[in-house]
C-alpha cells in the first residue's frame, strides 16, 4: 500500500473504505498472513498496522486457539470445507495488551493474481456481552429478592392462617373448660377424666402457638423498615422490571396523577404486588388481539391508589370465591398464592387489594389502596413506648 | 353489661363469643367495623373487643368512634398481625390494651 507509485483510483477507493468502516477489517493471504489491518482495528485490537502486517494472524488470538487456527487453515486448503467462510461466528481476541474480548467474525474469501485471501470483518461484542451481563444480574437479584420476600411473606401468611382457627380452638377449649367446671360444680360430681384430657389438649394446642410464635418471630425480626416513597415511582421500577426481557407482544399503558401524597411502605414489598399483577395481568390478556395492561395511580383524600387493569376475559365467578385463599382452595395456582400474598401485603401496610372481576368483554382489574403517609416516624417511635401491651410480652422473650 | 365483638374470622368470633358466655356475659356480634357503626347500641360499662385487621374499614376506626364516646367503655383490640404492623396501626392510641392472636388465659382474667 506504501507503493512508490501513484495508487491508482479503485486503490484510493478501497483505502479510504478500509480507513472509514466502523467494522475491523483484515486481510490475510493463504499462510495466514496479515496483508491488510485497518484503522477501525488498530483500536480494537491496541497494535499499529505496521506491528502486524506480515505476522501470523494468531497474533490476534487468545493463547489456546493459536494451534487450532492453523489446523483450520489446513483443513479449509485440503478439503475445502467451510467451517467459518460465508456464515461468521462469535469467537475471542486478544488485545495487545493481553486482553480478550469477544468479537463476531464474518470470513470472506477472494481469488487474486496473489493467490487466495481471506478477509475478515469484526465487530466488538464487549459492550453487547456487558449489557447481556448486567440483565442477567438485575434478573437474578429480582429473583433473589422477590423469592426471599415472597418466603418471608409465605411464612407470616401460613403463620397467620394457622394462627386464625388455632386461637379458637384455644378459645373454645378455655370455653370448654368453664363448662365442665360448672357441671362439676352445679351437680357436685367431679370428671376427673375430663378435665385431665382437656387439660392435655390445651397444652398442645400452646404448643402450636408457640411455633406459631417462634415462626412470626423469625420474620418479624427481618421484618425491612418503612419508608416514605413515592407510589409513582415505585410502580414506574416494577413496572420496569416486569416488561424487562419480554417481548413488546403486550401494550402497557401507565397513567399516574402527579403529586401523589407519599406512603409509609416497604418498597420492595409493594413492587412485589405490581410486578405479581402485571405479570397476571399480561397473562390474562395474552389470547387478545391488542393485549393491553394499564397501570394507573391516583389519589383519593388520604388514600392513594394503584390499578393493573387487562383487556382479557375477566375472572370467572368460580374462581372469584377462592381467589385470595391459596391455603384454602383445592387447586392453589401459582396465581392463588401471588395474590394471597399481594392481599397479605397490602393489609400489612394497613391498606387493602380489592378486585373488580370484569367479565363480559371487559378484563380484569386490581386495585391497591395504602394509606397516605400521615407523619414523621419519630412521633411513630414515641407511641411504640408508650402503648401498653398486655400480651405482647411474649415479644420480649424473644 | 355485654361484650361487642367485632371480628371476620368465623371461627374466632364464635369461640370468642363462646367463651365470653361461659363467664356469664351478654354477647353481640358484629363481621366488620361497619356493622358495629350501624348497629352497636354500646353501654359505659360494656366491653369491645375488636380485630384490627378486618375488610374494609380497619378495626382502628372502631376504637376511634368508641373513644369519642363521653363515657367510652373498655376496649381491647386483638391481631394477628405482626408486632411492628400492630405498633403502626396503633399509633395514635395510647391507653388502648392490645391481645396477640392466639389468645391465652388473660384474656378470661379480663373478662371475669
């Protein structure tokens, strides 16, 4: 290329193509020799074109590919199989610096008054490989996070649907115990026999609260503090996180009310419940011609509000009774349990989740209410001390 | 003197009001704060015992009205709720006694 001649015009063409392509580009004649390394190349790989022009394109190669290549090369000249030529592949580079990246390969191949050459075109894959990287991390700390927190949630859930009938049964055994009392006493005849088996049935059923105890204690140590957010953008990051990695094959549409009023909430949890809706929300409306979720957040005096809306079928009448009962239905979908905790949240955050099942031609939609922020939480910790609590004491042995 | 019981749980509302009778007492029954608001005729000696955690209206808005009451009667309010939920909801309350689910003998104590 440095001739001494007058490069002639398709010359003069050619380099300035090599010079101005985005894509690196080489040439390597038939013993693998570099013959052309462009400017978009001398960045990707760190070396001057005169440092490689002559050498053996392994220069460019991690370490454990150099004796590949040249079987390649040798195998390609003796039976012309194509393993690369015309398809391209994502292989490594090595940088001069020692550094290796990945990068996509497209081979060509010419026949010139030289012999036959071989020309490469790469594209850096490093900062497509970075974004694949961090998707995947986001990915699996959302993951991480909504299955700790959904075991927490299953946990205080279980605890509280077990703790439900286990305090009437208390209850009723206490009410059992006063009867046989009284009959003792009004016919002055003595049931030993009774009383000891009921005496044996309480502390069993004691001992169910205390695990009962000793499983509420274990989440409500871990329980994550509340904090002061703004709804809209909590549900903006949910929302985010549901439509991340799906395909555009569903119309979200999002409508918030500005300055909504904050809520005392744990934000994790409450991107909990949108990330569950959406996600059931997509899925119902999934068979639709123009599937469409709507996301919208409103207020309503001191209450502000969330709804996940679809344009699917809506909730059959059937499925409406056991909706939020996963521990109670027959069948508990996956759907069942999301939304018993979604249900379980919301009351935790003294809010509600109510649904409007839709139904003839309109979808289904869930809406969220929480509580405004009323305070600061300094005069939140001040009533904490100040609030006698008769059996709470059981929270202090913990 | 009666004991209102404002409680959705079928079961624990019934085996509440059991007990109560079986220490003698008048029972009323109420699912949810909004029947207590309409239909609870509440006496200066009477006792409320009230789920927070109900559907709907919160069972702190009964505690609320039987406050402003000029004589208000005793109330107690139970939950299953976790202990940091209970201390929130009950912020605004400082002399209201608070009962955990499940309820052990003091609650009969109270009663007695």
């Amino acid at each position: 290329m440095q001739g001494i001649r007058r490069p002639t015009l398709s010359e003069a063409r050619l380099e300035s193509v090599l010079e101005t392509a985005p894509d690196g580009i080489i040439v390597m004649d038939e013993g693998a020799r570099i013959l052309v390394f462009n400017k978009a190349c001398e960045s990707l790989f760190g070396y001057n074109a005169a440092e490689v022009i002559g050498e053996n394109v392994r220069i460019l190669m991690p370490q454990a590919h150099h004796d590949n290549h040249d079987l390649y090369v040798q195998r390609y000249r003796a039976t012309g199989e194509r393993r690369i030529i015309g398809i391209g592949r994502e292989v490594e580079g090595r940088r001069k610096d020692g550094s290796i990246f990945p990068l996509d390969l497209s081979v060509g191949e010419a026949q010139t008054p030289n012999g036959r050459q071989f020309i490469g075109v790469i594209r850096d894959l490093s900062a497509r490989h970075e974004t694949e990287r961090r998707l995947a991390s986001v990915q699996a700390d959302l993951i991480r996070v909504t299955r700790v927190s959904a075991l927490d949630e299953m946990g205080s859930v279980l605890a509280h649907e077990l703790n439900q009938p286990l305090t009437a049964i208390m209850l009723y055994l206490q009410a059992l115990e006063r009867e046989v009392h009284r009959i003792q006493v009004t016919h002055s005849r003595l049931e030993p026999r009774a009383s000891e088996l009921l005496g044996k049935a309480t502390r069993e059923a004691q001992r169910a609260g205390s695990i009962i105890q000793r499983v509420r204690q274990l989440v409500e140590k871990r329980a994550p503090e509340r904090k002061n957010a703004n709804l809209n953008a909590v549900v903006d990051e949910a929302l985010e996180l549901a439509m991340l990695g799906r395909q555009r094959s569903v119309y979200l549409r999002r409508f918030g009310q500005m300055q909504l009023p904050g809520v005392l909430i744990d934000t994790v949890q409450i991107q909990q419940i949108v990330l569950n809706l959406t996600r059931n929300a997509i899925e119902a409306c999934q068979r639709e011609a123009d599937p469409t979720v709507t996301v919208t957040t409103w207020a309503e005096g001191d209450i502000v509000c969330l709804s996940v809306a679809d344009n699917g079928p809506g909730i059959p009448a059937e499925r409406m009774r056991t909706l939020f009962n996963a521990f109670r239905s027959e069948a508990g979908t996956g759907m069942g349990i999301g939304l018993t905790i979604s249900r379980a949240i919301a009351q935790n955050h003294m809010g509600e989740l109510l649904v409007d099942p839709g139904g003839d031609g309109k979808g289904a939609c869930f809406t969220v209410r929480l509580p405004a922020a009323v305070d600061t939480a300094a005069e939140n910790r001040d009533s904490i001390a100040a609030m006698p609590m008769a059996a709470a004491a059981e929270a202090d042995k913990s | 003197m009666t004991v209102h019981i404002v409680e959705d749980d079928d079961g624990v509302r019934d085996a509440l009001s059991e007990l109560c009778r079986s220490v003698g007492r008048t029972v009323q029954v109420y699912p949810d704060s909004e029947a207590f608001a309409s239909g609870a005729k509440v006496e200066p000696d009477d006792m409320v015992l009230v789920d927070i955690g109900l559907p709907g209206e919160p069972g702190t808005e009964v505690v609320r009205r039987v406050s402003k009451l000029p004589m208000p009667p005793k109330v107690i309010v139970i939950s299953g709720l976790p202990l940091a939920d209970i201390h929130h909801a009950m912020r605004e309350f400082s002399n209201v006694l608070v009962m955990r689910k499940p309820l052990t003998s003091e609650l009969l104590a109270l009663l007695a």
